[in-house]
C-alpha cells in the first residue's frame, strides 16, 4: 500500500471534491477567545519584519475591534482570519512551517483569489514571487513606529532632546520608584486604569481600556513584562509589553500628563530594563490612523516606519 504524508492526502481530497464540483473548506475556524491562548501562542515566538500584527498580547487585545477567526492545521500551522472595517474577511499570514509552506497549505483550502492584511515589504514581495499578480493596498493606520532600543533608553541626542528635559523634570520633581506588575500591586494598577476612563471617548481607547483591565485580571495568561511608574506613592503610569527577539514590543502604555514628564521616564526604563535581554528595537506599535498618537509617536524619532500592505491575490 503506497505511504502518502498527510499534505498529500489532504490535495487529493480537495483535487477529487472540486472534480465532483465541490469545495470543502475544511479549516475549522473559531473566534478568537481569551481561553484559546494556549492553541495559538506556540505559533507566535516569532513575527514578520518585526511588525507587532503577530505579537501575542496585541493579537489578543485588538481580537473583538477586529473580528479575530483562528484555525490549527496539523499541530503546524496557524491560520487567523480578520474582518476589517469595511466587513471585509481577509488572512493574516500564516504562521509556522516557514511561510512559502504554510501559504501552500492555505493554498489547498483556499484556491484561487484571498486577501491578506497587515503585509510588510519583505512579505509583500513573497506574495509577489508566489502568486504573481497581487494588487497592494497601504494600510497607513498600521504602519508600525520601530525605534533604536538605546536611544529610548538613554533619550540621548539633540532628536530626544524634548523628551530627555521633560524626564529630568519628572526625576526632578517628584519622588518616584517603578515594580513590576504583580498580584501585590495589581489593585494599585487597576485604580490607576479605572481612573482614565473618563478622559476619552474613542472606540479604540474604550476597547484598549476594556482590555487592559482584561490584561490585570490574566496576567499569568497574557505574560506581558511589565512596568508600573508610582510617583509620591500611587500609580501614575504603567505599560506592558513583549519580548520577542531582538524587539521589545510595546502594547500598552498610560501615564497621567499631569505628572510632566511621566511617559518619556516610564519608556525610557522600559526599554532600559530589557537591554540586557538582548534588545536591539523598541516597536511602539501602529497608530490606528489617529493623527495626535501619530504625531506622538513620530516626536520619538523612529529609525524605521514599517509599511503594511492589505494585498490581494489571484
């Protein structure tokens, strides 16, 4: 009896349904819950040209704003698919197995013309090798802000010079330490959070605060390092993030503006803390096309802004 690997099998099952004139997609798609972390972390140690779009923590923050499918295939491949917000349903890249052979897989379950989100260059130009004809869209709201990890650390040089005088006032002024989010100070954290609630009414700022208060209650599930800033005793600012590779991405960060200068010292000892982890970048993440977060993020002088694409495939 002729051995076929499991790949095999699966192309002559699709090749001899589309022959009987029908299509079985048989990826077994479910909404993203905080309860499926365990499924779908494995396949995110690593991400695309250091884009935060496969980071862990900000894949489960963002899953309900953007509609978050996810699908095993084999114990091998993750497949996560989003509804934008033109309701349109699209693929995230596939992760695991090297993405040529993950796109493969996907190819057999999905033949003919998809979509893909969130493609930086060296991606776009895969696509491009792979399929051919591709139209690509910039998705400008996730352009990712990548920074030097050194200069957020130290604000050193006449670019962070702003953000270097308003930490020396913090230090200056207040009496301060920083811990580490635990269980013994979670409660502080939280009163922290609670109290910016009222300060804005956007749908990503509620969602991202409805989140972070789903982050305080699962720390041990999100595992996000982390850092709470007091300053005369109480919380004023906090932030978490990951550490993958070379990047410290930054996921979620708050500070009270009436406490000058909090956020340059809070992201300056984040990024200091993790130096000798190895990191090289810090990713502030993408600005969801809000233009004050993005002229925040651009003062911090980035060394790269990395392009997405939303790309269609024939």
């Amino acid at each position: 009896m002729a051995i076929f690997d499991t790949m095999t099998l699966v192309t002559l099952y699709c090749v001899l349904n589309q022959i009987r004139g029908v299509v079985y997609l048989m990826l077994d798609f479910s909404r993203l819950r905080l309860e499926d972390a365990s499924k779908v972390r494995p396949f995110l140690r690593d991400t695309y040209s250091r884009t935060c779009d496969y980071v862990f923590g900000s894949i489960m923050i963002w899953r309900d704003m953007w509609p978050l499918e996810f699908a095993v295939y084999d114990d091998k491949v993750l497949f996560l698919r989003v509804e934008d917000t033109k309701d349109q349903v699209g693929y995230m890249l596939p992760m695991g197995l090297g993405l040529e052979q993950a796109l493969s897989i996907l190819d057999t379950f999905h033949p003919g013309q998809k979509q893909f989100y969130y493609v930086a260059q060296a991606e776009l130009e895969t696509l491009q090798s792979r399929y051919g004809k591709v139209d690509a869209q910039k998705q400008r709201s996730a352009y990712d802000y990548l920074y030097d990890a050194f200069s957020i650390a130290a604000l050193k040089g006449r670019k962070l010079h702003g953000q270097r005088n308003h930490r020396n006032y913090f230090e200056r002024t207040w009496a301060y330490h920083f811990e580490e989010i635990t269980s013994t100070n979670v409660k502080d954290v939280r009163g922290f959070i609670e109290s910016t609630a009222e300060s804005k009414s956007s749908v990503f700022f509620l969602e991202g605060h409805r989140k972070t208060l789903e982050v305080l209650d699962n720390l041990d599930i999100y595992e996000f390092v982390t850092l709470a800033l007091y300053a005369e005793g109480k919380v004023v600012g906090c932030t978490f993030g990951t550490l993958v590779g070379d990047t410290l991405f930054v996921t979620i960060e708050q500070a009270n503006r009436g406490y000058r200068g909090a956020y340059p010292k809070l992201a300056s000892e984040f990024a200091s803390t993790h130096l000798d982890a190895g990191i090289l970048f810090v990713n502030r993440e993408d600005d969801l096309g809000n233009e004050s977060l993005r002229e925040s993020k651009l003062a911090w002088k980035t060394i790269e802004i990395i392009e997405k694409f939303s790309v269609t495939v024939e």
